[in-house]
C-alpha cells in the first residue's frame, strides 16, 4: 500500500483524534505534519501498524503543538492587559477543563468517551498498555473532578 492509500485511509479518523486534542481549527494540520513526519522516517518502511503508528505520531505532534501554543500564548498574555471574563455556560466549562489536562489523559478521553472505544482499542491506537490508558482515564476523570468543582 503507497503512502498516498495509507493517508487516505486514515485521514478522516486522524482528524476527528486531533480534533480532539488541538481543537477543529489546527486538527487537519497537525495531521498533515505528523503523517508527513511519519512518512519520512527511515522505521516507517519497517511498521506492522500503519494505523497505530499514524496515531502515536498525531499525539507527538498535538504535544509539540500545544507546548508552542502555550508559548505563544505565554508571551500574548505578557503583553496584553488583564481583563476579567466571567463565562457561565457549563458546556465551555466542561470543555476548559478537559483543555487542562495533559495530552495523554485529553487523548484518552477522547477516545474513550467520544469515539465511544474500549480501553483495549484506545492503547492500540496509541501505542500504549491499557494500564497506561486506564490510569490516563483514572487521572483525567480526578482533575476533570477538581476543575469542574471549583
């Protein structure tokens, strides 16, 4: 299968992940990206798991995205004057605070509650343990707890 198929295949799953994870505006160029580092990797030749590997590489690249979002934003906020807003819509609440977690405990939620798939499955798009999964869920649900309380 050329890389072409393979892009194709997984495209639109790929998207609706970093949807997700980065938000609907950067979610098909964190795709391209991730896919086109994946496709220049000298072990993509050798990869079982196209489909596993395609998704590891889209988180790698949603954490390298928000780590320079963040830094943006760090260096907007240094020099943009303060501004209280108070937003009391419970659903923007909810979806502040699953933007807090990390990346992994985000993917996993993700995954799990909106595409509806069992932890078996979601370690296997992202090349982890269901352990590592359950323990993503079990962390994200806790601080999702803490935010949502406060």
């Amino acid at each position: 299968m050329t890389d072409e198929e393979i892009y194709r295949k997984y495209a639109d799953d790929l998207v609706r992940f970093a949807t997700g994870l980065v938000g609907p505006f950067d979610a098909p160029d964190v795709v391209t990206d991730a896919c086109l580092r994946a496709f220049k990797a000298d072990a993509w030749r050798d990869v079982a798991n196209h489909r596993a590997y395609l998704y590891r590489t889209v988180l790698n690249q949603a954490r390298s995205h928000h780590r320079s979002t963040l830094r943006r934003r760090l260096r907007e906020m240094r020099s943009a004057p303060t501004e209280e807003v108070h937003v009391t819509d419970t659903d923007l609440d909810v979806l502040a605070a699953v933007d807090r977690l990390s990346v992994h405990q985000r993917a996993a939620v993700i995954l799990t509650y909106w595409e509806d798939l069992p932890p078996g499955d979601v370690a296997a798009r992202l090349g982890m343990s269901s352990g590592s999964v359950k323990r993503h869920l079990a962390r994200a649900r806790s601080r999702l707890r803490e935010y949502l309380d406060a």
